[in-house]
C-alpha cells in the first residue's frame, strides 16, 4: 500500500461529494440510495484492500452514473496503447504504484465476438485471434465484470471500453476474472477455429515495438492522416470528396477554413461529400455551426444522397452534439453503427485532482438537450445500419464507407423502408419535417409512400412493419380512407 486507509478514505469521500456537488442528475440511472450503499460499503472494506483494488472499487462507484463524461481515471503504465478518449492532459498520480500494467495484447469488441487486434511485436501472431476465457472465467462473464468500471452512457461506448478494460491485468485480478495479476491465460480461437491457450505477463516499462492488424493492410482511407484533427481530399475512383473529422476543433487551419475548402471541394467536382466522424470523441461543440450553416446554406450538397455522415460507436460528446444538429436542420444521410453517446447527455465535465492519490475525477457540470423533447434514446441510429464485424476490420475493409459510396437515388421510400422495421419513430418522424419544410425533395405525399410501403410489408409477410407504416401514416393524416382501409384490412386477418 502506497497510500494509508484514512487517504484513501478521504478520496473516496472527496470524489462522492463532487458527483453531488456538481453533476446536473447524477442519480438520473442510479438512484441515490444505491450509490450510498456502495459507497458505504468501500469505505468500510478500505482496509483489507490492495491501492489497486481500491481504485477498481472506486472507478466502479464513479461508473454507477453512467455517464461518459463522469469517470475516474485509471492510470496506465502505457498510456498510448489504451482508449483515451479525454482533450485535456490527465496527469499520473502521485505513486507509479497506482499505475495500472498492460497485457501485451489488446482486444476489440466486433459483433461477432472480441478478438485481438493488437499485440508486442513477438506475439503478433495472436492478432485476429478471438478470446473464448481468460483463466478459466467465460469472455462473456468477464466482459460483464468489467462493465462495472467502464463510464459508458449506451451499449455502443460500454462495447468499446469494455473490451479495454480487458487487457488490464491488476483490473482483471480486482474484478476476480483473473487469478493473479502477474500471469493470465487467455483461451483463443485462431482464424481457422483452431483453440490454443497463451500464458502472457504484463508489458515491462522497457520499450517494445506494437504491431497492429492493419499495419499490414493496404492503406485505407481512415487510417491515412492518423495525427490529423481533420483533413479531406477528392478521390477520383468513386467520385466522392471524403472528410475526416477526428476532433471538433482548430488545427493549423481553423475548422471554419477546413470544412469551406472541403464543401467546396465537392462542389466543383459535383462529387458526393463523405464525412467520417466514425473516431471522434468530440472536442469544442461551439464549432460544429461552421459545418451545419455552410451544408443548410447549400442546396446542391444539401440532400440525403448527396451528403453522407459516417456515424460509430466513438462518435461521442461534442461529435454527438454535431450528429444532433445535422439531424435535425439539414437533410444528410446517416452511416455506421450507433453512435457512442446519447442524444441527450451530460459533458463539459469538471476536471479534479484527487488530494492524496493524484487520480483524475471528471465530472458532468451541464447537461446538453437534444433538439427533441423527451429524447431517451440510447444512441443517434444511422439511417443505413452496417455491421462491423472481424471479418471486415481484419480484412481491411470499410463497410459504412462502402455502404455510403453504394448508395443512389436516398429518397423518402428508401429511408423509411430502414426506419420502420425497426420502429425509429424519431427518425420517421424527421423524414416528414424534412418533407415539409422542403416539398422539393419529394414528388409524393408523405401518406401515398407509407401505404405503398405497407402494402410491400404485408406482401413480404411483415404484418408488424405494415401495421406500423399504416399508424404512422394515421397519426399524421387521421382522414387517409386508403390508409384506415389498408390498417383494417390488416387488422381482421
């Protein structure tokens, strides 16, 4: 122990009275009387604590906020490998002892399970592997452990931390995954579905050399600028001027300067316009208005298959914000997966040093509304779902990129045709404020593509999808005789 239990105990108390003291809700998922239960019991337990569990015991109590924004710092010995995902310096702690080591292995999570996508240049071989266990503890039991130390607001960002919080081995012994934190085995599944087992200890301070899965991959478009906050370029092949967004910020240009030179890009080459914001976890949200007036005020990039937005689960805070505003004042088409962040969410977090320990604490100060009342969904969803699966990342391909530059002729059929087998009322709900306030858009009445859609849902044995498409259409056009025909029809059978 590096620290003495009344230190530890005058952290703890210092980090719970600063959630109170400046979080807008901080009970809002949690009730209060749960968070004092915890935090009751770890000052009592303090004693018979390791420093490291202490701290597992505290990021936990931190993460009961569920907040991306609220979250405690756990400091890596390698803090370069790890998700970072802060636009402020988080300083080391006061002991190198509370430094928390790394496997020389990382994990992503994909839909079709965690792999390792990173690894010490000796075991780059374990890269595309699949983890099945560590010490004997199922990947899907210790992904659930961990969940208690990850800050994440939706399913999309506790993915992404998740599976982080993995490869942290004084994290894995804490969470009882592990049986020790000086030695794991990790159980894989190799590419072909062959299972081996691999006994690693954590990264040495030493250097090393960090081998990546796509190091050896042709250069993708969103990997060639990594150190840039933003950068853009035509590509002729598929006619299209892609837009990197990596950080909602300044650079050596001004983002002001970046997105006009970008637009106008795209212009003069009549080109679709791709903007990735797939990898950015936010920045200056002040700024996003450069973007959103410059795509309002132009009326050739201002239309949904014309203008595409790549969306993803490291689309977070300040990005998010962008993504709320792109949805509600221009008519772009949305990429990807879900994003990391709720619509509406807490940010613009209260950076304090713990007295005794030196730990980071951030805290949520404002809370940030989305453009529509009662907005409780868990992610912004993208107009276009693509999945992203191991199969994709290690073999070095861009599914939403490919999506967006496949797509033709976005029209209101085609975009809710999307939106109602999965019942997105906000979005269905969108697509007919678009309709109105811009009637050149659309040859149709808003209720003639609901029916036909209906029609086409029944006919294709989705009673659930037609019933929807038909109350859609009632709610807004009460009157509509085909629509209460269609609906009633439906109905009897």
């Amino acid at each position: 122990r590096v620290l003495t239990d009344a230190d530890w105990r005058a952290d703890i108390e210092a980090t719970a009275a600063a959630i109170r003291q400046f979080h807008p809700r901080p009970f809002r998922t949690t009730s209060a009387a749960s968070f004092q239960e915890q935090y009751d019991a770890l000052m009592a337990d303090v004693p018979g604590l390791s420093d490291k569990e202490v701290v597992v015991r505290l990021a936990a109590l931190v993460g009961l906020i569920d907040d991306g924004h609220t979250r405690l710092s756990m400091p890596r010995q390698h803090p370069t490998i790890g998700l970072e995902f802060g636009h402020t310096p988080t300083p080391r702690p006061e002991h190198a002892g509370l430094e928390f080591r790394q496997l020389p292995v990382a994990f992503e999570r994909f839909d079709d399970g965690i792999f390792v996508i990173a690894a010490r240049e000796d075991l780059k071989g374990l890269v595309g592997h699949r983890l099945d266990a560590i010490d004997g503890t199922n990947v899907d039991d210790a992904f659930a452990a961990v969940q208690a130390i990850t800050y994440a607001e939706n399913s999309q960002l506790e993915a992404l931390m998740g599976a982080d919080r993995l490869s942290l081995p004084d994290a894995l012994a804490a969470l009882g995954i592990s049986r020790s934190a000086e030695q794991v085995t990790l159980a894989l599944v190799s590419p072909e579905g062959v299972r081996s087992q691999q006994v690693v200890v954590p990264l040495d301070a030493g250097p090393f050399k960090w081998t990546h899965a796509f190091d050896d991959q042709p250069m993708q478009l969103r990997h060639k600028h990594p150190d840039k906050k933003f950068w853009s370029e035509y590509v002729p092949a598929q006619d299209v001027v892609y837009m990197q967004m990596d950080e909602i910020a300044d650079d050596d240009v001004s983002m002001a300067e970046f997105v006009n030179s970008s637009l106008q890009l795209a212009v003069e080459h009549d080109a679709k316009l791709v903007i990735d914001i797939r990898n950015n976890f936010g920045g200056s949200g002040g700024l996003n208005k450069t973007l959103v007036m410059s795509i309002i005020q132009n009326n050739e990039l201002n239309q949904y298959d014309r203008t595409f937005v790549l969306i993803g689960r490291r689309t977070f805070s300040a990005a998010q914000m962008l993504a709320n505003e792109l949805e509600q004042y221009t008519r772009v088409t949305f990429v990807g997966e879900p994003t990391g962040s709720r619509p509406d969410h807490f940010g613009d977090p209260k950076k304090i040093r713990l007295e005794h320990s030196g730990l980071t604490l951030r805290v949520s100060r404002l809370h940030w509304s989305s453009y529509t009342a009662f907005d409780e969904r868990e992610a912004t969803h993208p107009d276009f779902l693509t999945a992203w699966t191991s199969e994709a990342y290690f073999g070095g391909q861009d599914p939403a990129l490919d999506s967006a530059l496949s797509l033709q002729d976005v029209d209101l059929k085609l975009l809710l045709r999307t939106a109602i087998p999965r019942g997105d009322l906000l979005q269905i709900g969108r697509y007919l404020l678009d309709s109105k306030r811009a009637p050149d858009t659309y040859s149709r009445e808003f209720a003639t593509v609901l029916l036909e859609l209906g029609l086409e849902f029944e006919r294709a044995g989705d009673a659930d999808s037609a019933s929807l498409a038909y109350q859609v259409g009632l709610f807004f056009y009460p009157d509509h005789g085909k629509l209460n025909n269609a609906l009633g029809a439906l109905d009897a059978t």
